[in-house]
C-alpha cells in the first residue's frame, strides 16, 4: 500500500495554532548513526501551538531518536531543529527551560526517594527559584498521584509509580510544552486514564503536547494533530480531522438485488464497487449515506441492513506503516 | 499551571558569564558523601591512622629506629597524621578517586539520569564543571578524614607539643599544623590530577564500574613505570613521579621548590584532561 503522501513531497500543513506559530518545527532533520544507518531520513516535523501531536510509528521507526534531536540530546547528521522558536541544540539554554520532557522511559537514582530525585532535577535548574523549590515539589508529586509514595525510595517504586514520577518531573515547571514519550508505558487502565485526562487539563491551559504512543485508540482519543513514521521517514503529518477526511468510509447494502444495488452505487458516483449476490459495497466519497439510501429505495431495491463503516485509525496506520509484524530498520 | 504562579529566575545563559548554579553543586557533593559506600570508604580511611598509631604505640618500646616519619611519632603525634598520609597517596587515595570519579557521567549514564540532567536543562559544560568540583571536594574529603583521624589518634596516645622536623629543628605545633595542611592540600590536588583523568574516562563509556577500574588501572600503572629506573626518562610526565613530594614540608628551612614542581604538574593534568573530557562530552550523543 502506498501511502497517500509520499515522503519528500508537499504534505498537508497544520492548521496553525492559537500562537499562529510553530512549537516544534523541523527542516530536513536527519540522523545517520555510526554504523551508517539512517535512523531519521530528512522529516520535516511542524507541531503548531497549543496541539496535542500524536507521534505514530512502530518500534525502531525513529520516534526516540527524532525526540532526543528536538531535546539536544543527540545531534543531527543534518536539518534544522527549532523548538520553541530557538534552535536546538545551539540555543537550547533558551528552549529547554519551556519543555518538560519523558524520554523512553523514567530514569532516577535508585537509592533516593521519589522526592529527592525530584529535589536533585530542581536543583539543576537554574531558572527555578529556591524558596519555591518545595512547594513546587509537593505540587508536581500530588499532580501525578504520588504524595503518599514521595518518602519512598525510587528502587521500591512499581513500574507505574516510576512512570508517574517521571510525569511529576516533567511537570516541575510550568510548561509551555510537553514531550512525553510512551507515558503510558506500564501503566494501570486507571493511572492511563489518568494521563489522558492530564494530558488534555495541559492542553486545554494551551500547553503544546507531543506524545509519542504505539497505542492507537489513546492517539485517536487525546490528539489533535497526527505525525505517522516509518523506517525514519515522516510518511503522514496533519490534523486529525484531515486524516479523517483521508478516511475510506466503505457502505454496504445488504439485499437480494445486489446487482441492482451495485448499479446504483455506481450511477451515484461511488467507487471500488464490489458485489457477492448477498450484499453489494462501495466506498462513499463525498455523497452522504442518506442519499445512498433514498437512491436504492427509489430503485426498488430491498434494502435488508445498510451500514457505514470508518476505519479504525488502527487501519489506517497499517496503510501507512505496511502489514508486517518486524520492526523496522 | 499559569506561569505567574512561579516566580523565575533570570534564563542561565544572558550573563557574560555562564552561571554554575551553587545548588546544583550542593546536591552533587551531597549525593557523593550521602552515599553509604562512599561513607564506609571513610571509616575505613580513618581506621588507617588509628591501627598505624596504635601498632606504633604497643610497638613502641623496641622499634625505636624505625623509619624517619613513623619513627617521629614517639616524640609528636601529629606524625601519626603524616605516616598515614604517607601510607595512603599512593593507592589507596587513588582507589578512593576512581570509585567516585568513574561514577560522575558513566554513572548517570548507566542510571539514564543523565538525560534529564541535560533537559532541565543542564548546559553540558555547566555539569561537567560542577561534577569535576564535588570531585575536588571528595578528594579534599579523604585526604582531610586521614589527617583528622591521624591528628585524634596521635594526641591521645602520644606526647603533643613542639615538633621536631626531619631537619632535626622545632616548630611549634601551629606550625606543625599548618604544615599538615600544606600536604593535605598536596594529596589533594594530586588526587585532583587522577580524578581529571578518571572524568576524561567517565566520559567514554556508560559502565561506571569500568570507568572506575581503567582510571584505577592508569594510576596504578603509572606506579609500576615510575618504579623502574630505566624508564626515568618519562618519570617526569607521570603524575605518580609527584605524589609524594613533600618531604621538604616537613623539613626547615621550609621550602616549596618541590612542592611547586609536583603542583604544576597536577594543574597540567588537570587542564590537559579536563579538557579533553570537555571536548569529548560536549559533543556526544547521549542515547543512554
């Protein structure tokens, strides 16, 4: 399957934001490893204001390594990152302070407790105030649910709780944007409502939230915004709406005069017909299915179930990302 | 989550110079001597004196013409300070170093912690200066835990008082003490020179353990070359060529010369190495 915007060409832009500018926006980024392997091949990543972005793409596709490029982690083979309106990673003193971030996963010292490593992060800041440092402590810890476990030592922690401690740290400072990657990795289905229900009180406060997630229906249910990868490359980035819009919505008519029925669809303008004597399909376009269903009837069709069905984003990311199960790269 | 809520304070970068942050040193000296491996390296550091002075002590008696400063420890205790440190520059001190210093980037690596270090964000430069400078402290820390420990040992078992030098001549015990500084001070910085060359290390590789054994490796090595005599000709590019040079401190009049020397020495290790783990960290890829 070939997807519908093919890398390298003009994609759909975003809609811009409330800002009107870009949060993260990138140009030709590409990051070619050592070995020679390209991880990220030239994406051009625009994440506008206030979005929350789902960033799609199976194991090794290069989510994790375009999200260290944006964080000056690693650095670029090639292309420009700006995030927050600076550079990264020449300006990132300046960007960074703006960004809480969750990067494969939470990482503190073993032997501290919860709120000490968060004590340690605020430390290391130096655009936090001291005299708040506590306050702001409590407040991150009681944000993600964690004021009971704070005394506890990290080692102690469930998967979960290190997960929700890693949200708190991310959240120490008010954010103009948030990059969370796989936060709902090892969580409970209560501590993922949880996020979604965060993820979505920062949004609507106009923070800017780029989520990498595999887990689709989270996606469709938190985001606005949709960037799809495959083996490095950006293979789809629009509106959630206009990935709908992209959306094949198949009818089918269940009837004895399927052939008459499979007339009709056609005579309506519809496309990829396909009949089997019980029941006749066609993929809707831009008619509305009630049209459909006035034609059959004026037709004298026997119309015995008829039903709209819209692919499921899971779907649609197979289209994009192709069929097998390997990982790519 | 309004920005008004929290006050902020000025962006790290807008001075001419760079800010290092006093509290993000704190928090590292804190993790260094918080940690209770490190605090069971200076137990054991301070028990070294004690079983030097005691043994000196039930020994006393008949070994009377023992070695120069351990023989000194009869007439002052403070010798008991300056035996130990003797006793200790030269591997154990370094040992002491490398366990500390091969954690500071590999270690955070391993953890992963680094990362989110560097997205606070930590300038790269910033938490390589400020690790290089709990270092520092650690390394003052345990030459100053055997002095101390020496200095308690030595004034409750032996005589205190004036101190009679290697030169044969008296200083009082003020001066006596200050020149025990001075070598506290020494060991130090020399330990300061390996520890440079143990954060270069560090920055190599993301298994702390192996940070720790090669930087250990290198100094131990560096012994074992300036132990042969045939190699004399490279004995004065080895850090371990110095670490003892303090004899003089100990003897009137009070000269530096030697002193000077082996100081030189450590700050161009420190700068020739300091450097390179600079050069080495602010262009890395951090995938840990």
């Amino acid at each position: 399957m070939k997807p519908p915007v093919p890398a390298g060409e003009p994609r759909p832009q975003p809609p811009s934001g409330a800002g009107g500018s870009l949060a993260i926006e990138t140009a030709g980024l590409t990051k070619r490893f050592r070995g020679g392997q390209v991880a990220v091949d030239r994406i051009d990543l625009a994440v506008p204001n206030g979005a929350v972005y789902g960033f799609l793409g199976p194991n090794g596709s290069g989510k994790t390594t375009t999200i260290r490029m944006l964080l000056g982690l690693i650095f670029a083979t090639s292309g420009s990152v700006q995030v927050l309106g600076h550079l990264v990673p020449s300006r990132a003193a300046r960007a960074l302070p703006g960004v809480g971030a969750l990067v494969e996963g939470p990482a503190f010292h073993p032997y501290l407790s919860g709120r000490a490593n968060l004590a340690r992060l605020d430390a290391a800041d130096l655009s936090a105030y001291r005299g708040d440092s506590r306050r702001r402590i409590s407040e991150a810890l009681e944000r993600v649910g964690l004021s009971a476990a704070a005394g506890k030592r990290y080692r102690n922690y469930s998967l979960g709780m290190r997960q929700r401690l890693g949200i708190a740290a991310a959240l120490l400072q008010p954010r103009q944007l948030l990059m969370l990657d796989e936060p709902t990795n090892g969580l409970d289905p209560q501590g993922t409502r949880e996020v979604r229900h965060l993820v979505a009180e920062l949004a609507r406060d106009g923070t800017t939230v780029f989520v990498s997630s595999h887990l689709l229906s989270e996606v469709e249910q938190m985001c606005s915004h949709v960037g799809v990868m495959r083996t490095g490359a950006l293979v789809w980035q629009s509106s959630m709406a206009d990935l709908a819009a992209q959306q094949k919505v198949r009818v089918t008519v269940e009837t004895q005069d399927s052939v008459v029925a499979k007339g009709v669809l056609a005579d309506l303008g519809l496309t990829e017909i396909a009949e089997d004597g019980a029941s006749a399909s066609a993929v809707l376009g831009a008619r509305a299915p009630e049209q459909v269903v006035a034609a059959l009837v004026a037709a004298g069709v026997g119309v015995r179930g008829f039903a709209v069905a819209k692919p499921a984003l899971e779907e649609i990311f197979v289209q994009l990302t192709g069929e097998g199960f390997d990982v790519s790269g | 989550m309004s920005a008004a809520e929290t006050r902020r304070m000025p962006a790290g970068a807008a001075g001419p110079l760079p800010r290092l942050g006093g509290r993000l040193l704190l928090s590292e000296i804190g993790m260094v001597m918080r940690r209770r491996r490190n605090q069971l390296i200076l137990v054991t550091f301070a028990a070294i004196p004690i079983i030097i002075g005691t043994a000196v002590k039930l020994a006393a008696p008949s070994g009377s013409d023992a070695g120069a400063l351990i023989g000194n420890i009869t007439h002052n205790g403070i010798f008991v300070s300056f035996t130990a440190l003797v006793v200790v520059i030269p591997i154990f001190l370094p040992m002491a170093v490398a366990v500390v210093v091969g954690e500071t980037v590999a270690g955070e690596a391993n953890l992963g912690t680094l990362r989110y270090l560097l997205v606070v964000p930590v300038g790269r430069t910033r938490l390589l200066v400020t690790k290089f400078l709990a270092v520092g402290f650690w390394c003052l820390a345990t030459a100053l835990t055997v002095a101390i420990a020496g200095l308690a040992i030595g004034f409750a078992l032996f005589p205190r008082g004036k101190v009679t030098l290697l030169s044969g001549t008296e200083t009082s015990m003020v001066g006596g003490l200050g020149r025990l500084s001075v070598v506290v001070g020494y060991a130090a910085l020399m330990m300061l020179a390996i520890a440079a060359m143990g954060l270069f290390i560090s920055t190599l590789t993301e298994v702390p353990i192996a940070a720790m054994a090669a930087t250990l490796a290198v100094a131990i090595t560096m012994q074992v070359l300036v132990a042969i005599p045939q190699l004399h000709a490279v004995h004065p590019w080895l850090i371990s060529r110095y670490l003892l040079d303090f004899g003089d401190v100990l003897r009137d009049p009070l000269s530096f010369a030697g002193l000077t020397h082996g100081c030189l020495a450590a700050l161009a290790y420190v700068g020739v190495f300091f450097s390179l783990a600079w050069a080495r960290f602010t262009t890395k890829d951090v995938s840990s």
